[in-house]
C-alpha cells in the first residue's frame, strides 16, 4: 500500500467554543507530486470479520495406538499416542480449539437425584430447568414486592441453585466425569490453518493451559495430518506454538486435495489431531471435547471486539478411550542393564528385578495390575538355515495389584520372589535342555482407574516376546 501527498494541513489550531475541536487551512498543490514520489507504506492486514454463525465441528472417532518409539527401545515400550479425527469447514477466521482429558473416569456412584437416578443429561436438565422455574421465580418475585415470606425464599434460592447445578454439571467439558483412582491431567490446544494461493496449509497448533487440570509431564509436540495433505518438512516448534506446513499429495491437483475425505461421511476434509509420548501406566484413558471460535484474533495480538466474535457449543466423545497395545518386538532380558547391548549372565533373580525395572516406572502416580506368563520355548528341528522352535506353558501367573504412590520393588518383592521360585523348581523337576533354549515372558499391563467395569478386563498393554535364554541363568 502507498499514498500520495496532494494537499497539506495549516493553521490548526482550537476552535472557540468548541471543546475538543480544531480549526485548519487546507493548501492544495498546483502541480501534484510525481508517482515515483510516492510514500509506500508495505503490506497492510485489513481484519474482515465473517458476520456469520460458523457450522460447528464434528468429532469422528479416537482411538489410541502405539507410539512408534515402543518398537525401538525397551524403556520406551509402555508409550502410546492418542488419535482424535475430526471434521470442519476451513475458514480463515476461524480457530479449532480442543482440551484433550487423561485419566478422568465416570463416576462409579454418582450421587442419586431426587428421583434416584443417576445425573441428568443435559436435555433433562434443561426441561427440569423450564418446568419447574416459573414457580421458583413467583416466590422471589413476592419477595422482592410486598417483603414476602424469607422462607419460601430460602427454599427458592436452594432450588434454583440445584436446578442450575444439573445443567452445569451436565454442560461440564469433562461430561460428570471425576477423578476416579487416578490423577486426571489436561491439555488444551488452539488449532488455526491460513492456505496460500497454490492450497499450500499452514496448520499452527498453540498449547494454552490457562485454568486446566496440569498437563502430562514433558515436551509432546502435537502432530496434525490432513486428509489429502503431506507433511513439508520437519515442524517448527517456536515456545508453546508447533508450525507445520502441508502440501497436497503427489498426484492430487490443490482443488481436489480440499475435498478429500477420509474416515468422516460428510464432504468435509478430514483432519487427525495426534499427541504422542504417552505412558500406558500414567496415562491410561483419554478423551477429547471440540468448539470453534471465529473472528476472535483477526489481527495477531489483537482481539476482537466480542461483538464479532462467535463460538459453538462444546462437542465431546461420550466415552474415554484406553491404549490396547500388542507389543511383539523381541526383547532380550540378559541384555537389559548391559552398557554394551549383549547379554550378560547373572542369577534368575536379578534378570528378573533388572525386567521390572526396565517395564514399569519406578513410582506410578495412577494404581494398575500386571500380569506376568512364561513359557519354555526350546528349537524342535532345524528347518533349513532357520530353526524351528517350540514352547510349553510354564506358569501363567494372576492379576497383581500395584497401588499409585508404592515404590515398584518393595511393592513387587512378593511377586518377584514367587515367580524365581516357581521358575527355579519347574527347573529342577523338569530338567529342560538348555541348548538354544530360553524363557518367554509375556506381560500384560492393566488399569484399575474404572474398577469392577469391564473396561478393566483388557490390558493397557501386552508385550509378547521377552526373552531370557537359559544360558544367562548362572552365578
């Protein structure tokens, strides 16, 4: 933008009687100055509020899933990720924001309405709302004319707080969910995307944690995937702030990477919102709530006047979701501890301890259970260059509780000790060969955060193939 100089200002100065007011002379240039002399003022943003209701964002589906660092390292075999896909129109003025909730369960025995049933929904609440108002406010209305009777006011004031207690709980983010057995923990993100003339995306994702619950401790930078769109490069990561940039995918024009639907059954491209760099065991439930706000920083550091801005109601998944992980990687216990990778023999016990400690975090802020069976897995022939392997089951051990708070080997010590002596006799009575032969733990890590549901039965997580080869056993 640029502007040219054509008239000049004199003379200014008050004007009586006028309090706030000036008085000037205007002299108009004869000749006007030439175009080159032009003052150029740069690239302006012009704010463009959208004076229209925006259409609110859908939730798909979530899921949680293993996060790729599980398959790579031992100490890294209890981290999953949470997938959330979700559906909206891409406008500019526009900003998704989302709180992503861990650990927060049903109320196991939510406190009973005066009907004795359980919190009402939102719909119930609301009529509950309309039917029986009118009535409380008649009461405060002969209140407030006449002085009244102070104890239908009471009753009225008490009424009308429960009545607008149901809808809050009913409206809450977290849907009457409570803290359950576990430490509940929050993260809200402001999602905004701006498109180029070639559809070129960039996606901006802002932490905000103002007023939640504490976030999962450590650095997770969210990851977002589009739906027709590739990642351009790795994502800047600039304070709270992650930058990435998106390109349509080879072969699909810019036009058809927009409409490009993915798992959703509307026309709207989908959008995956992922955050990695979870613990099964510190992080066992997830679940996500979605609104959108429009025209409320049309110009950065700017916020709109709250007339222009508008926001949708809050969308939330009616269920949290846990990890239901398989870990199959193998694993070598006599390798664990080892400073340069290769197995090394020691006691039973101590390849036992050394697991544990490589499995579970020293102190869980959150009770679980695990489950540990082993098999004798020994080779049965040799099936050309590969040998052919067999196993027999050799214990399969029940649920142990570890509570939250409880340091992991003394509250372990019992469960430890019985599964080296159980190893130890089926040893001595069944006389095994040793040769190319090994035990495979299988350990199955389950929550306790939804207790007597059946939520509980599946494990967080199962790794299948930990392997102490019979060799390694020894002083």
């Amino acid at each position: 933008m640029a502007f040219r100089v054509t008239d000049l200002e004199k003379d200014i100065a008050p004007l009586s009687g006028f309090d706030g007011y000036e008085r000037s002379s205007w002299l108009s240039f004869v000749l006007p100055l030439a175009a080159d002399q032009a003052h150029h003022i740069g690239a302006v943003t012009i704010p463009i509020p959208l004076r229209a209701y925006p259409l609110p964002p859908s939730l798909i589906r979530h899921q949680g899933e293993a996060d790729p660092d599980s398959v790579a390292a031992l100490d890294a075999v209890r981290r999953w990720q949470y997938r959330y896909v979700y559906e909206h129109l891409d406008v500019a003025q526009d900003v998704i924001n989302t709180d992503i909730t861990f650990n927060a369960v049903s109320q196991i025995a939510p406190p009973a309405t005066s009907a004795g049933t359980g919190p009402r929904s939102l719909f119930e609440a609301l009529a509950n709302f309309v039917t029986l108002y009118p009535a409380i406010a008649a009461d405060l209305d002969a209140l407030t004319a006449d002085g009244g009777d102070p104890t239908n006011a009471v009753v009225a004031i008490a009424a009308f707080a429960q009545l607008v207690g149901e809808v809050s709980a009913a409206l809450s983010p977290r849907g009457g969910r409570s803290l359950g057995r576990g430490v509940v923990e929050s993260v809200r993100y402001a999602i905004s995307e701006r498109r180029d003339e070639d559809d070129t995306l960039h996606v901006t994702i802002t932490t905000v944690n103002d007023g939640l619950t504490p976030p999962p401790a450590g650095t997770r930078t969210p990851q977002i995937e589009i739906t027709g769109y590739t990642q351009s490069g790795p994502p800047v990561v600039d304070g709270d702030e992650t930058r990435y940039i998106l390109v349509p995918e080879a072969g699909t024009a810019p036009q058809e990477a927009n409409t490009v639907t993915g798992l959703g059954n509307s026309s709207l491209p989908d959008r995956a919102l992922i955050v990695p760099d979870l613990d099964v065991i510190q992080q066992q439930l997830a679940t996500a709530s979605i609104w959108l706000t429009r025209n409320r920083e049309l110009v950065d550091g700017r916020v709109t006047n709250p007339s222009f801005v508008y926001k949708t109601p809050l969308i939330r998944f009616r269920n949290s979701t846990s990890p239901l992980v398989q870990n199959r990687t193998p694993w070598d216990i006599a390798a664990i501890g080892s400073p340069t990778g290769a197995a090394q023999r020691r006691p039973l016990a101590a390849h036992v301890d050394a697991l544990f400690a490589a499995l579970l975090p020293a102190v869980a802020q959150n009770d679980y259970a695990i489950r540990i069976a082993v098999r004798y897995r020994f080779n049965l022939a040799e099936a050309g260059a590969q040998p052919l392997f067999s196993s027999l089951p050799v214990l399969l051990g029940p649920r142990y509780p570890i509570d939250a708070g409880a340091d992991l080997l003394p509250a372990t010590a019992d469960l430890r000790a019985n599964l080296v002596r159980t190893l130890e006799r089926w040893q001595q009575t069944m006389q095994p060969s040793t040769a190319q032969a090994a035990y495979q733990f299988r350990v199955a890590i389950f929550s306790r955060l939804r207790a007597g549901t059946a939520a509980n039965n599946l494990p967080l997580l199962q790794i299948e193939e930990l392997f102490l080869g019979l060799g390694d056993v020894g002083a």
